[in-house]
C-alpha cells in the first residue's frame, strides 16, 4: 500500500501533465493558442500568489514536528503550500474550464497526489487544501480576465 502512496505522491502528477498535453495536442492550432495563454497566466499567477503565501505563513513538515518517518526524503523546508499539489490543481482547474470531463478526472488524481503526499510524511492537510484553494481562486480570477478581455480562448 506504501508503493501506491509514494507513487501518488512523486509521480502522478506527470500524469495530469500528460492529461494537459493531450488535450492540448487534440485541439484545433486555432484554439491552442488559447489553452496555452489561459494555461500559463494562470499558472503564473498561481506561482506568485504561492510565492506570496509561503512567504507570510510557515508550515513545517510533518517529519520536523511530529518526528515522523516520511516515506520519501524531503528537504526540512516550509511545506505550505505544496508544490505537487499547486501544480496539479493548477492544471486541473485549466482543464475543468476548458473540458468538465477530463477536468474531473485531472481533480481526481490531484486529489490523489494530495492524499498520497499528507500520507508519506511530507505535508500537512493545511498544506494541500492551501494549494488547492490558491488553484481554484486563480484560476477564476483567470477566467475573469480572459472573460472580460480580448484574448482567444
């Protein structure tokens, strides 16, 4: 059951990488201009306001405070907000906005990839719910944006 935790936890979120370049690849070259402006402004965003947020709020991680054994090794850094999550919210969100059905599915594994790092000992709950909430917000003030503006999506 470990494996399938530190599997979630290192390498499924190159799964929803691949999920988004999929979509990306299927589409027509008129809309993947589109995809790809929505994808990296929300992204960047997204980055930023973590950045923000990492600045102003320290989390340890679980194995520095609760000395836990994590199953993977990490870096005794500041665990808020996750990186694995933000990235795969972040892009899950993207493709909710642009096709529900395989948005649900990226939500599914970045769920998974949430569950799977709190479960190996390198992030807090606070952490996950940090990066998916970061996620979601940007990604409406991204749509926002691209509602009220001239850009192709």
């Amino acid at each position: 059951m470990d494996t399938i935790f530190i599997f979630g936890a290192q390498y499924l979120y190159l799964f929803i990488i691949g999920l988004a370049l999929f979509y990306f690849f299927i589409q027509p070259t008129n809309k993947r201009t589109g995809f790809l402006s929505f994808s990296l402004i929300n992204m960047s965003l997204a980055y930023l306001i973590a950045s923000i947020a990492r600045y102003f709020y320290f989390n340890p991680r679980p194995f520095v405070v609760d000395h836990v054994v994590p199953l993977i090794t990490h870096a005794p850094d500041n665990g808020f907000p996750s990186d694995h999550m933000l990235l795969s919210s972040a892009l899950a969100s993207v493709l909710f906005y642009y096709n529900r059905k395989l948005g649900a599915v990226a939500w599914i594994l970045a769920l998974i990839v949430g569950v799977s790092r709190v479960y190996v000992g390198i992030h807090h709950l606070a952490d996950i719910f940090g990066s998916a909430l970061i996620a979601i917000s940007v990604a409406y003030i991204t749509f926002y944006i691209f509602r009220n503006s001239k850009l192709n999506y």
